[in-house]
C-alpha cells in the first residue's frame, strides 16, 4: 500500500534569504569592478588585466543565472511537474561551473598565450601612469572582492555549522552558498596573480610575467570550475538528506506505537529547501486500516513539524518478511537490482 500524504495547501519550497543576499552583494561588486578592469584593460594593454576583466564579466553573468534559478526553483508543482521545480537552481549552477570553465579560463589562457608569443616586451605598458592605473584598480577590485567574500563566508561559515569547509561544501544541498564562496576565493586569488605578473612586467620590462599571470588565472578558474561542476553534478542527480535529517525520520516512525520496523528509509533533495521522503514501514498486525491511516497522518504532521524542509512523504505498508524477500530478488538480478 502507498500513500501520499499532503496538507491541503501547496507547500512552496522557499530558499534562504541569506542564499540571494549573497549572490546581490557579488552581482553588485562584480559588475562595477568588470566595468573598470575593461577600461583599464584598454588604457594598460595588460593581458592578466584583461583576463581579470573577463573573469569578473564571467562572475557578473553567473550570479545573474543563479538568481534567475532560485526564482524558477520557486515555481509551485503543476501537472508537467508533479514534485516542484526545486532542482533548476542545480541546473543553473551546473551551468555556472561549465561558462567559468569555458569562458573564464578558457579565455583567460588563451590571452595569455596570445600575449606570451606576440608580445615578449613590455614597452607598450610599462610607463609609469599605466602602472598607477593597473595598481589602482586592483586594489579597487580586492577591496570590493573581499567584501563580498566576506560576506559570502559568514553566510556558509553560518550554514555549515561545525564541519570543515571541504566537507561542507560536499554535503551542502544549497550550491548558490559554495558557488559565490569558490567564486570570490578564485577571484582573490585570480587578483594576486594579476599583482604579481604586472609588477614583474614592470620590474623585468618583460611581458612573459604578464602573459604567465593570465595563464595562472586561467588555470585557477579552471580548477574552480571542476570542482563546481562535480558537486552540481552530484545534486543534479540526486543526493538524500543529512544523515542527521534521516536518523530524526527514523526515530519520529519508529516511536510510534502502530510501528513494528521501519523497513527503509529512501530521502530525495528536490531543492535545496525540498526534501522527498520514501518510507517503507511494518504496521502493528492488530492495526485496522482507519488506524494505518490515523498513523500515517500522525507521521505526515510530526516530520513535517520537526523538519519543515520535508515537502513530500510517501509512505509504503509492508511486512519486513516481504521487504526482504523484495530486497533479495533484487540483489539477485545480473544488473546489481536495477528495476525494469
């Protein structure tokens, strides 16, 4: 027997306000430091300026794609999607992670080769005023990068509770929080590169530093980027929730009278803020089905009262006996229990 067991109203997965704050203050700080390193891109010459340019442009677009997923993540079921849209802002931020990849580092090496086998001197940007101007926009650019990397920290350092960073960022369901975080941190970096090639430019009057330093930025995006890419992957499949979130569902069923054994315990993310819950239980034999009923609305208010994230619960009544007879013939099929 399956049920579904839904409250009367349609319960919209809603995401962090934290999530949004985060992604403005980077949108904000992105677009007016791209606009100065193109300007002063134009006025230097500088391929690891230009590459930076390029970068925070890359930046200023995704946050733009990853606002517009966490409003169509919002979009309540209908017919053609019965469990939410909850996932776009996966896909999104999978998107994200392949343009920093294609056109952020892609570009950014690119400019730097170009620069590295046209240009082997430096005469066209090593004057004094060119100097200023790279100088100054940098710290302009580290200035507002920091900031919003500051922000972006307090915000996942918030989240992610008492788990180091590597592994919060591999649990975290969330991937709007990491995704700026990654993205600030490459960009901190990308700017110390930058620093570094034109002050060497400068000191050598060789624009190898230069072309390398766009190099550099390339590859630290591109790093970024896979790492990116190979988390949303993850959620864009699927992921359960928090071992914590399922060992609560357990005990709430398990401590309830009809309950002989929780068979199993399958849990879906459909969103950040959208967890799909699959139980297959053994009810007490005495039980009638007005009391299976009874139950299986006690557990649908509990969960959802304990963990408001719990969007949907489909409860399956099944004697363990006949779960592990199931589990058997499927562990016995040649393709490891795939079902048809």
């Amino acid at each position: 027997m399956g049920v579904d067991h839904r409250d009367p109203m349609v319960i919209i997965p809603c995401m962090a306000h934290g999530s949004k704050k985060v992604l403005y203050a980077a949108l904000l700080g992105n677009t007016g430091i791209a606009i100065t390193k193109f300007v002063a891109a134009a006025m230097t010459q500088s391929s690891a300026m230009l590459a930076e340019a390029i970068h925070s442009c890359v930046d200023t677009g995704n946050q733009v794609l990853l606002l517009w997923g966490l409003k169509q993540a919002k979009r309540p079921p209908d017919a053609e999607r019965p469990l939410g849209y909850g996932k776009e802002v996966y896909f999104w931020s999978f998107v994200v992670a392949i343009l920093i990849f294609a056109v952020g580092a892609g570009v950014s090496i690119y400019e730097g080769i170009v620069h590295l086998t046209a240009s082997p001197r430096a005469d066209a940007h090593a004057g004094s005023t060119s100097l200023v101007v790279n100088y100054v926009v940098l710290v302009i650019a580290m200035i507002f990068e920091g900031s919003a990397w500051w922000i972006a920290r307090r915000e996942f350092r918030a989240a992610k509770g008492d788990r180091g960073y590597l592994e919060a960022v591999h649990v975290a369901k969330d991937p709007t929080m990491f995704v700026v975080l990654l993205e600030d941190s490459a960009a901190l970096l990308g700017l110390l590169a930058a620093f570094v090639g034109i002050t060497l430019t400068r000191w050598t009057g060789s624009a190898v530093f230069d072309g390398a330093a766009s190099i550099v930025i390339g590859l630290i995006l591109g790093g970024v980027a896979c790492w990116l890419a190979w988390e949303s992957k993850s959620l864009l499949i699927g992921e359960a929730a928090d071992p914590e979130v399922q060992k609560q569902i357990r005990t709430i069923l398990s401590e309830h009278a009809g309950i002989k054994s929780v068979n199993e315990l399958i849990t879906l993310h459909m969103g950040p803020q959208s967890i799909l819950v699959n139980v297959s239980v053994d009810f007490a034999d005495h039980l009638t089905s007005r009391e299976v009923e009874d139950a299986v609305a006690d557990f649908n208010r509990n969960i959802k009262k304990a963990l408001p994230e719990v969007q949907r619960i489909f409860i399956e009544a099944e004697t363990y006996a006949a779960h592990r007879l199931q589990q058997r013939s499927e562990d016995a099929k040649p393709d490891g229990g795939a079902h048809d």
